[in-house]
C-alpha cells in the first residue's frame, strides 16, 4: 500500500483520511502543537486507527514543506474565521454572551453579599 492511498485528496486544501471526515490538519495539529502522541489522538478520535494517525505523521515528515504550508494555512483560516465572528456575531451568540454577563454580575452581588456577612 503506498502512503498517499490512506488519503482523499479532494482539493489542495482539503486532504482527508481515505473513509473519514478527518482532515489531516486535526491530527496533525494535535501531534505538532498539542504534542499529543498518535496513541493519544487514537483516544481522542475512535473512528482513526492507529496506523491512520501513524501514516498522517510519516505523509508530514515526507512532505514537510508542503503539509506545514497546509497546516499553517488552515491555521490562518481558522482564525480569520474567529475574527469575523467575533466581528459579527449570531443572535446566539450575543445572546449567550448577555446570558454570560448577567450570570457574572449576579455570581459578583452574591460573593459581595456572602463577604458583607
């Protein structure tokens, strides 16, 4: 079997494990930057095999250049993503981020009311 067959190569941004919804960028993110080691993804994500996580990291080390452009590019997106939602929020989110601010300065008026005790 050759590494590249553990993979759909949908598009230049988009590279999965070939029967999955997993993108390589979750294992590799928590391998490179969480330092989890592929037992652990494993643990994290049931649906990945063992040997899926180990062919994802040697894909990285055979195509490092490359999957760290990919990696560092989902990176980006991800957080023009957060920027622009935190820019423009749903009416969920103000609505939890008010729900939020209440509960805060209700917790605020019981802890000055059990300290005054």
């Amino acid at each position: 079997m050759l590494l590249e067959d553990y993979f759909d190569f949908f598009a230049p941004n988009d590279i999965r494990l070939k029967g999955t919804r997993v993108g390589i960028e979750t294992i590799l993110y928590d391998f490179i930057h969480r330092a989890r080691t592929p037992e652990e993804i494993t643990q994290t994500y049931p649906s990945l095999t063992l040997e899926q996580v180990y062919a994802t990291i040697l894909y990285y080390l055979h195509n490092k250049e490359a999957a760290s452009k990919y990696l560092a590019d989902w990176l980006e997106w991800n957080h023009q993503q957060l920027k622009a939602q935190q820019l423009n929020p749903s009416s969920a989110a103000i609505r939890m981020r008010k729900l939020r601010a209440e509960q805060k300065a209700k917790n605020q008026v019981n802890d000055a009311q059990v300290s005054a005790r």
